[in-house]
C-alpha cells in the first residue's frame, strides 16, 4: 500500500507539472501574438500617417498652384483695367487740349503762363520768408540803430545840399543877400561832379562862381578834373565813360578855370 501511494503522488506531481508547462507555453504564445498584433497596428498606423500626410502636402500643393494661378490672373486683369484707364485719361486730356486749342487763342495762353508763373514766385518767395528764422532781439536793435544813424546822415545830407544849392543861388541872384562861407564852398567842390547834389539847370551857375577862384581851390578843383580825365583816357576799358555825366563835368571844368598867370 505505501508502494502505491507514492507511485500516485508521482504521478499527480508529473500531470501538474504537464499542467504548468502547458499554461507557461500557452501564455508564451499568447503574449507573442500579443506583441505581434500590436507591432502589427502600430506599422499600420505608421501607414495611415503616411499616407495622410502624403494626401495633405498634395492639397498644399494644388492649392498653391490654385492661388499662383488666380494672382496672376488677377495682375493680368489689373493691368488690363490700368492701361485702359491710361488710355481713357490720355483720350480725356487730348480733348481738353484740343478744347482749350480753339477756346484760348495763343497770345492769351502765353499770358496764362506768365501769369502762373509770376503766382507760383510769390508763392516760392512767401514761403521763405514764412520759413525764415526770426531776428533776435539784438539783431533788431543793431538794425533800429543802423536805421536812425542811415536816416540821420540822409537828413545831414539833404540838409548840406539845400544850403550849398541856396549859397550859389544867393551868390547869383541875391548878391546884396550872399555871404562867403567856406563850409559850402567846400562842399561845391567835393560834390561840382555829382549830378544827383548838384542838378544839371544848376550846374553852370556853379562853374561860373568857380570861373574866378584862385589858390587851394583852384588846385583841388583842377585835381578833381584831372584825375576823372585820367582814368577815362589812359585805361581803353574806361573809353565808353567818355559820354558820362562825370567826364562831361570834368572837362567843362578844366575849361572854366582860369589859367596860370
């Protein structure tokens, strides 16, 4: 009997043993086919993503080419359009030439121009004068100040001339009036040569009071004379000056006055 039993646990040990072998290759396989499934759908995912992609750059491309083609037929309509709208302005402004052509004749069109460019001056010269800097309040002082010392000698000047025109007047018309006065004698002198001082109706009266001069004014009134003379004859640029107020004075003078005894 303890034969027997033994032989039967053996038994029972080795079928279990079968048993285990069985469920450890079954579960072997199982897995394998597991792996092999999923190795399986991730290739066939790879596969879809692929083809997808493929798909999505070939619609990115069409619809590049789609876009290419409609610009460029937009810029050929665009042009179009432009260059008959050109040709309507040119059309447009030809007509307007040739409308203005019969309406202004052309002494009125040169006088148009003229007259816009005569505005389009003073619009250039009010601009600057707009844009330039104002005067400091220095400048305008040295400015008011060089006004009144111009103004000052203008009037000194007026006044010199008004009593040297008055002398020689009094000396030729009112001689019981006249006075000798060296202050004017002298300014006839400086001034015998200057038809602006000395009037062209009043300038042979001032001859004739020099007529009978002698001593210094003789030799500075003869100078004078001289040197004018001079500079017109001897230079052949000066030659042209010879019908000038100053040259015609210059040689009356030397005529007038008395000659060395």
């Amino acid at each position: 009997m303890g034969i027997d039993s033994t032989s039967k646990l053996e038994v029972k040990s080795l079928k279990l043993q079968k048993r285990t072998k069985k469920i450890n290759k079954s579960e072997e396989i199982t897995t394998e086919i597991n792996n092999i499934d999923i190795s399986e759908y991730d290739i066939n995912q790879k596969k879809e993503m692929n083809n997808q992609a493929v798909k999505h750059k070939k619609q990115k491309g069409k619809r590049k080419i789609s876009n290419t083609i409609n610009n460029n037929e937009i810029i050929k309509e665009t042009k179009i359009i432009e260059t008959e709208d050109n040709s309507i302005k040119m059309k447009e402004n030809q007509d307007e030439e040739e409308i203005n052509n019969k309406i202004i004749p052309p002494k009125k069109k040169a006088n148009i121009h003229v007259i816009n460019d005569v505005n389009n001056i003073e619009e250039l010269h009010k601009c600057n004068v707009k844009t330039s800097k104002q005067p400091s309040k220095r400048q305008i002082k040295r400015e008011k100040a060089e006004k009144k010392e111009n103004e000052k000698r203008m009037a000194s000047k007026t006044e010199a001339m008004k009593k040297g025109l008055n002398y020689v007047s009094k000396w030729k018309y009112a001689r019981t009036e006249w006075k000798f006065e060296k202050l004017r004698q002298i300014w006839l002198i400086e001034n015998l040569l200057d038809e602006i001082s000395i009037p062209n109706d009043i300038f042979p009266t001032v001859l004739e009071y020099f007529e009978g001069c002698k001593g210094m004014a003789r030799e500075q009134l003869l100078k004078k004379g001289m040197d004018v003379i001079r500079k017109v004859e001897e230079n052949e640029e000066n030659k042209n000056k010879v019908e000038s107020v100053v040259y015609q004075r210059a040689r009356r003078l030397l005529q007038a006055l008395p000659t060395e005894t």
